[in-house]
C-alpha cells in the first residue's frame, strides 16, 4: 500500500498528462506541443483517473493528522468531479467563464515569454489549438446525441467569446488573421521580437490557423448546436445540487440559503444608505452613487493609470499588512496588476502564480471599452483579488511547499473556500481600519449586497422560485434572466452590460455565485467560534495564521479543524 503523499503525486503526474491546460496554468510541467483533450475520450480518462486513485485511496494507511486531512480533502474533489462526469455535464462544457474555451485562451496569458524555447514551446501549444477546439466540438456533438444539451444562452454566448478571441466582432466578414480581424491570437503572435524568421513565420501561420478554429466553433455553436438547445437556462434541483457539491463543498438547505440571502441584502442595504448619507449628508444612496460615478476627481482616467493605480493600491496592503495583521512570505510579496484581453467575461479575476512561485500571482481588470474608471468601487475589489483575498491565500498555500502534499497544494481548491476568503477579506479590511473614507466604504458594501443578490439570483432562476412578496420588485414573480439584471443593477448600480454579463456567468455556472456569500458566512462562523472557544486568548493574527496554514480544504473541514488546531494543546 502507497501513503497518500505517494498516491496524491502520481495523480498530479498522470493528471498533467491529461490536462496540459491545466497544468501549465500552475507551471507544472506538461507533454510538449500539445494542449487538453476535452473529447468524450479524453474526459473518461481524466475520470478513469480519479477512479483509480480513489480506489488506492481507500486502501491507503492515514497514520497521521497530516494524512487525515489530506485524505478528506482529496475524496471529496475527486468524488465530486467523478459524479459530474457521470451525469454528463463534460458533454455540455459552456460557459462565459467556466468552459474549456476559456481555459485554452487563457492559457496563452500565462506562458513564459522571456527567451527563444519560450516561445518555441508557445508556438507549438499555438499550432494545437485547432485540435483542442475540435475536441470540444466532439464534446457538444457527443452531448447533443446523448440529449445532454447545454442552455441556448450559454451556446450563443460562447460563440459570442470565440468570435471576439478570433478578431470577429465585426460580425464574421473579415478572413481570420487579417489586419482587419486582429484577434487575441494574431496580437499574441505579433509580439515575438526575437531573431528567428523562421519562428516568427510558425507564429504566424498558428495564429491564422487558430482563429480559424475559433470561427469554426462559433459557426458550429451558432447554426448546429443552438437551435437544438432548450431555451431553459436554469439546471434544476438535480443537477444543481452537483454542481453545489463541486463549488460549495458541503451541504446546503437551499431555501434556507435562499432566505438568508434576502436578510442580508436587507441589511446591507440598510448600512448602505447610512454610509451614502455621509457623503449626501441630506440624500439618498441613489445620489451619493450619482456623485461617485460622475465627479472627475473620484475616478482614473486611462488604462494605464487604472493599472498603475490598483498596482499602488496592492503594494501598500502589502506593506500595511505584513507583520502586523499577517506574515506574508516573501515569496509571494508581489502580486502584478493587469489588463484583461477583450472578449472575457466582465468580472475582474485573478490567475494565481506557477507552483514553483517563479511566475507571480496576476490581478485582470476587463476595462470593456472604458476610459473612465470610478474608484469608490474598485478599492475592494484589488483587495479581494490581491492581499489579503485570493493571492495571499493562494500564493500563501502554494508557498507551504512539503507541509502539504501536491494535491493539497495544488488540486484541491474549493470555490466557496477560497471566495469566501476573499469576501471575508473585504471585510476585514474595513474592520482593520484600510477603508479610508466612505466611498470606498461604500464600495465595500455594495460588493457585500452584490455578493448576496448572487445567492438570490442563482438559486431563483436555477431552481424556478420566486420572489417574496417584501421584493421591491418582482414581488411573487419567477426569476427570469432580465428581472436578475435589473435587480444587480439597483444593487450595484453598474451598467446593463455588466450587469447582463453577470447573469450569463450565473447561467452557466450554477452555484458557483453563490459560494462568496455562503463561504464568507463559514469563515466568520469559524472565527466566531473561536472567540467563544479561546475568550480573552483569542489573537485574530494567529487565526488567520492557522487558518492559512491548513492550506485548501473543504468547508466542512474549515468548521472541524480549526478548532483542534486553535487549541491551547494543539502542536
């Protein structure tokens, strides 16, 4: 019998073998010249692989603490990733964020491009594109013969992504690669400066090649697969309750969430307008979002200021933080700001750093065409994507080296854990005193009621409910997408077009949304307890501490392992 150390680094091994997107996503190495196949062949050997390793794993000694949490952790991911292969769901693989399409794209963002292999190794991963895209055409087409079909939304809208990467927004008149269509991979090939003309010429002709693949999927999305998908854009209970399992990790009453949520946009909203008033001493929340998005001196003007800015914004939590509030390793100590290609989702993201933690963490803004960028808003949001939320969490986890096995480290990232985190490191924010003044104080709290419309909307239109009668809108109506962009926009106050983007994310990600606000309100469970159970020994440095250093778990093992180990006993 192998230990879990041993099992976990033959999975991450072979799963690289299978997943070459993936893996060079994290800097792990991976098969030369070749990218992920997300056929039906090649998804029954990524879940074949986690048979075999679950099988092993229950096999295995758990001899010490170390191997107990592993253990846990490695058998809920690879269960949960099993069960969604078996109900089909890698035969329907689109989203506006959660699809392959995107992580074949995004991929090129992160390839090293310092020196003459780099972009030998880029050119050849290029020149697979049309492969791996053809791969999930055989997906879909396997899925539409099996009637496990994905919403028509959710096609059209990754038909919609693959003609922007192409360089097709003007509506597919002009031939892929020309200067007329300067899509994300001509952009990516152009900016080879090295000596090779030879290699030069490969790039090119692999970016003409790959965004003809990308016009053949949105051709194939568009007049094949659309108009035989259902225009029903919610899952249902069923298979909504797998994808809770994939991106929440515990069980959840749904209409208990449901109402919760409710309350906590009720409250928010309530500590909103005592904030505005602050600013419109005599108006409401309406006129103090009016003075925040319209006042020249309270935004950035430029994307390289804007990404000048959030830099300057990340670097001084950084300094702000470290040794006082945290203990950041010095490995992680820089995080890069950056602007997202055109295309994507609206949201801005994160791309945590290598595994070897040579290739910093990265903060993407998509500026969706603007100039002008309020700040009230953002502040928060460098905070959750940068430190304390998603790269000190993650580049933290990445930087624990043997203290965790490989698929601890790297593999077993829970959504709602880490969102959680990241929301909950909004709030910590404010409560450490960074909120300088209320607009961003506000800011802070829009993101909160953001997050809890999210759970509202995405279980409402998933599972078919309805508004309450208290509802300032829609009240006893059932959710449909226009009503879900309607209330993030009085919530948020941000455009119908961002707001419209949110709504296809939720669509196509079920209950992914919802793990924000769910994982927060695990997170200061957590910390609660531990006050109760330490009273007057409570150190929120050390909490924070202990909780970092357990590395990605699950929320349920959040709730059962940090009390053991917050104990005055604990080693």
């Amino acid at each position: 019998m192998r230990s879990v150390d041993e099992i976990a680094a033959t999975h991450l091994r072979e799963w690289a073998e299978l997943d070459p997107v993936s893996a060079r996503q994290l800097g792990l190495p991976a098969p030369p010249g070749r990218l992920t196949d997300y056929s039906p062949e090649g998804q029954e050997a990524l879940a074949a692989l986690c048979r075999r390793t679950l099988a092993e794993l229950g096999a295995a000694p758990v001899g010490t603490d170390r191997d107990r949490v592993a253990a846990v952790l490695m058998k809920d991911r690879l269960e949960s990733q099993v069960a969604l292969h078996e109900a089909g769901e890698d035969l329907r693989p689109l989203s506006p964020i959660f699809s392959p399409l995107q992580a074949v794209r995004s991929l090129f963002d992160l390839l090293p491009r310092s020196s003459e292999e780099d972009w030998a190794d880029l050119a050849a991963r290029l020149e697979a594109v049309p492969a791996s895209l053809a791969s999930i055409r055989a997906a879909l087409r396997e899925g539409l013969a099996r009637r496990v079909v994905a919403a028509r939304r959710q096609a059209l809208v990754v038909a919609r992504q693959a003609r922007a990467y192409a360089g097709r927004g003007d509506g597919g008149t002009s031939e892929p690669g020309s200067a007329a269509a300067a899509g994300y991979f001509t952009r990516l090939s152009s900016a080879y400066g090295g000596p090779s003309e030879g290699l030069a010429a490969r790039l090119a002709d692999a970016a003409v090649a790959a965004s003809a693949a990308l016009d053949e999927l949105a051709n194939f999305l568009e007049r094949d697969y659309a108009p035989s998908a259902p225009e029903a854009d919610g899952v249902g209970p069923e298979r909504y309750q797998h994808f809770v399992r994939e991106f929440v990790g515990t069980e959840l009453d749904l209409a208990e969430t449901y109402e919760w949520g409710w309350e906590e946009l009720a409250r928010l909203r309530e500590e909103m307008r005592v904030v505005a008033r602050r600013i419109v001493p005599d108006g409401s929340l309406g006129d103090a979002i009016t003075v925040l998005e319209t006042d020249p001196a309270r935004a950035i003007v430029g994307e390289d200021a804007l990404v000048a800015w959030i830099q300057e914004l990340m670097d001084a939590a950084i300094e702000g933080l470290d040794g006082r509030h945290f203990d950041i390793p010095p490995s992680i100590r820089r995080v890069e700001a950056m602007l997202a290609p055109p295309g994507g989702a609206a949201a801005m993201y994160y791309t945590p750093p290598s595994a070897d933690l040579s290739r910093p963490g990265r903060t993407w803004y998509p500026t969706l065409g603007r100039t002008r960028f309020p700040r009230w808003a953002e502040v928060s949001t460098a905070y959750h994507e940068g430190v304390p939320g998603h790269h000190l969490q993650i580049g933290h986890t990445f930087a624990l080296g043997d203290r965790l096995n490989v698929f601890q480290r790297l593999l077993g990232m829970v959504s709602a854990h880490i969102e959680g985190w990241a929301l909950y490191a909004e709030r910590l924010m404010r409560e450490l005193g960074f909120l300088e003044n209320p607009d961003e104080e506000l800011g802070m709290l829009f993101g909160q009621a953001f997050r809890a419309t999210r759970v509202i909307v995405d279980i409402g239109l998933h599972l078919g409910l309805r508004l309450p009668p208290s509802a300032e809108r829609g009240a006893g109506e059932r959710w449909t997408p226009t009503l879900a962009e309607a209330y993030l926009q009085d919530v948020s106050g941000r455009t119908p077009e961002f707001c419209a983007s949110e709504v296809e994310r939720y669509l196509g990600g079920p209950a992914q949304a919802i793990g924000y606000k769910v994982g927060e309100r695990v997170w200061l469970e957590v910390r609660d307890a531990a006050r109760r159970q330490l009273g007057a020994g409570f150190d929120l440095k050390r909490f924070h501490s202990v909780a970092l250093d357990l590395g990605f778990v699950t929320l349920d093992q959040l709730r059962s392992e940090m009390p053991l180990r917050l104990a005055p006993t604990a080693p």
